[in-house]
C-alpha cells in the first residue's frame, strides 16, 4: 500500500511546482494601495511660543509678558514629545470614464482640526482626477493653489515654512491644462480645516456667505532632464478671495438698568434693533516660485503678497475701516496687507541630506486709516524671520532628522493705517528632532 500511495504523493507534488511555475498570478488592475508613515517630533523652545497642537506647529514667538516687577512670563523654555503626525494614504486607481484615466487619494493623520482634538483623525486630502492626454481635473480636497507641492519648503518642522509660506488644504475644483512645458490652472476653492478670522472668529461663513467661491489661476513652466538629473520649474499666479463679514447688525437702543421698588431689584434688558447688513470685503494675492534641481544641489524659493493672508495662516487680515450709519451700525473694511519671501537649499543625497530654510515676512499695514477691531494674524507684528538648517539621514525605512528652527518676531504698536511701529524683537530657537518609519 505504501509503495502505491508515495508515487501518487510525488506526481501531485510535482505538477504544483510545474504549475507554480507557468501559471501567472494577475495582479488586480484596480484597487487602493496604501502607504505612509510613523513620525514623532521631540523639540526644545527656548520661549513660549504662538502656534497650534500643543506649540507642535511653530508659527513665531510669543510677545512679551511683563509682571508687576518687569519679568517676561513669556522668556520660559519648554519641551513636548508628539506623535501625531503620524498619516496614511491610500492611492486609488479604477476604470477609465469619459474617455479619461481616473485615479483617486485618501490621505489623513492623528493631528486634530482643531486643539482640544488633538490625536483625533482627520481628513488632509481626498480628491477624484480625470486625466485626458492634455487636461486634468481634479475635484476634492487639496493644497491651496498657491502651495504648490514640487515647489515647497523640505522642512523637518510640520509648518513647513508658515507664516512666511501659504499653508492652507481647501476643497476644490481644478481644471489643468498642458500645453507643451507650460501648464495653466484654474481653480475655485472653499475653505474647512483653514479659515479666515471675522466678528464672529475663525469661520468658513465668512467665505461662504459671499457665494462667490475663492478663485486662483496658476501658469507654471517645467522642463526636466532625467538622464542628466536636473529639472526647472518657474511659476506664477493671482488669487481672488471675497468675505461677507456679517449677515446683520445690533444697535442697542436702550442700555440694560436696574431699578429698585420696596428694596426689591427689578433687572430691565436692553433693547435693541437689527439691520440686514451684506457689506463685503474683497482681496488680492499674488505668488512666484521657482526651483532648480541640479545634479548634487536643489534650490527652491518663492515669494506672495497679499490683501488678506489670514486664511493662509501668514500675517495679515482685514479690520474695520469706519462708520458708515451710526443709526443702523453699518461698517465697512480695509486689508491688512503682508509680504513673504522664502529660499532654500538641499543636497541631492538619498542618505545624508542637509539642508537650509531661510524666510522674512513683513506687514505692510493699510492702504487707508483703520479704526478696528483688527481680525489679523500677527496685527502687532511689524517683520519676521527665520533662519533654518537641518540634517537628514536615511537608513532604509527609517528618518532621523534634526534641525535648529530660530524664528523672530518684531512686536511694536499697531498704529492708525495698521503699520506697526517701535517694534522690538523677539526671539526663539527650536531644536527639533523627527524620527519617521515609512510604510
């Protein structure tokens, strides 16, 4: 029995290697790859600092603090330890429709939208393509227009470059088209997780109520040489952004009182009228950028100017300008206009890759007298800047990265026309140290 049942054992052994060997196993044209990466961030401030997440995302230091005797509260060193960088995504690639190829990405980390939310999940970018041989469209969530993704800072820092970058995702529709090295975008944007300041705080309505969506056109330039490992990328563009700041006003009548009968107290409220009110303010934005990717060394820079940078979490905003009806509470508005300007460099190193960021960013105020309130980010801040250098090292899968991130801000008086004078800087130094582990 034994020798009938051990050739039979052999043969069937035998025609699973034969067929192991012809038959190919097909991968499935369409599905969702996924990938991302574990970071941490262990960083040092010698100060305390103005920024998001637990001081995780750096924007400039804070002012000073004076006590009764003069002491700055502020000048106090501190440390954290966050994990909540950490992200996946999922790239996604299905049947063509339309005569065009479709692809899809998920993207999203533990960093909260906002800080009481802190290691919650949230949505960084979801958007659906449609590729033609010459035009894209891309309709979701993504960088703002003028982030532009191949031109952008390499920071270790998760600010990668803010306030004197635009930092901002929006949901949005983008239209591409190619022709020939040069590529024309258009794009029209809402506002989510990144959202101007108003009346009433940081809030998407400002954008929304005035229903014209926020509109940008970009022409970029490119040109690459693979075999000699050198690519040019040279872009422009103008953005257009309209806030309906309120919806109506309250003027007070009659203030609230007490009176007093028979030693009881009786509380009047104070009466008051409303008035639909649809005053808007509109703002410009312009940006350049370039980059040059030579053999050993790439150099990157880029520079915008804007009416109301609020929203791109730079200086600047809009404050009221004056009175229009005092009867009825009516206001209208002016921009408090900034400028930024950026460079760095990098090696080209897959495993040790220094690297230097340096920025300035500078509140040009406003074209006309102010009264305020001011809804501005940095209104008491004439100029900053920042210096940058890091080290990368690579070893498989794993980043360490360090960097010294020594960021100042000049803190003076906000005058009349939203300049800021008798400024006095202040300064604070990073030490920041990334430990990824790619998947």
């Amino acid at each position: 029995m034994k020798k009938l049942i051990l050739p039979w054992i052999l043969m069937l052994h035998c025609s699973s290697m034969l067929l192991s060997q012809t038959v190919e196993v097909k991968k499935p044209l369409f599905g969702i790859t996924f990938n991302g990466y574990v970071k941490t961030d262990l960083f040092f401030d010698t100060r305390q600092t103005a920024g998001l997440r637990e001081g995780h995302f750096l924007l400039f230091p804070e002012n000073e603090k004076l006590d009764a005797e003069g002491n700055d509260i502020n000048a106090k060193a501190n440390y954290n330890i966050l994990s909540i960088q950490t992200r996946i995504s999922g790239s996604i690639t299905a049947p063509d429709a339309l005569g065009a190829k479709t692809s899809g990405y998920i993207e999203a980390e533990f960093f909260g939208n906002v800080n009481p939310a802190i290691n919650s999940f949230r949505l960084r970018h979801a958007w659906v393509k449609l590729n033609w041989p010459k035009t894209e469209l891309m309709v979701g969530q993504w960088w703002h227009p003028m982030f532009v993704p191949e031109c952008s800072p390499g920071t270790v820092s998760f600010n990668t470059g803010a306030p004197f970058v635009v930092f901002s995702r929006n949901p949005q529709i983008k239209l591409t088209q190619t022709i020939g090295k040069v590529r024309i975008a258009l794009t029209v944007l809402s506002q989510v997780d990144f959202v101007s300041d108003g009346p009433d705080g940081p809030n998407a309505k400002y954008l929304r109520n005035s229903v014209l969506p926020e509109s940008d056109i970009q022409v970029q330039y490119a040109t690459k040489n693979d075999e000699k490992g050198t690519e040019l990328i040279i872009g422009a563009g103008i953005n257009y952004q309209l806030l309906t700041p309120r919806l109506s006003t309250s003027v007070t009548l009659t203030p609230a009182y007490d009176t007093v009968i028979n030693n009881l107290v009786f509380h009047h409220d104070a009466t008051t009228s409303s008035y639909k009110v649809n005053t808007k303010s509109g703002s410009l934005a312009g940006n350049l950028y370039a980059k040059l990717k030579l053999k050993q060394v790439t150099l990157k820079a880029g520079a915008e100017y804007g009416g109301n940078n609020n929203a791109y979490t730079m200086l600047g905003g809009f404050a009221v300008r004056s009175v229009t009806d005092a009867e009825k509470g009516f206001v209208d508005y002016v921009n408090v206009r900034s400028f930024a300007a950026w460079a760095e460099f990098h090696t080209n190193s897959l495993k040790l890759q220094p690297g230097l960021f340096i920025a300035f960013g500078k509140n040009l105020g406003c074209s006309e007298e102010a009264i305020g309130p001011y809804y501005a980010r940095g209104a008491n801040i004439d100029y900053a800047y920042r210096i940058s250098p890091r080290l990368v090292y690579n070893i498989n899968k794993l980043r360490l990265a360090g960097e010294l991130e020594y960021t100042v801000a000049a803190y003076g008086k906000t005058t009349s026309k939203g300049y800021v004078s008798d400024s006095k800087e202040i300064g604070n130094l990073r030490i920041l140290l990334g430990v990824y582990y790619f998947f």
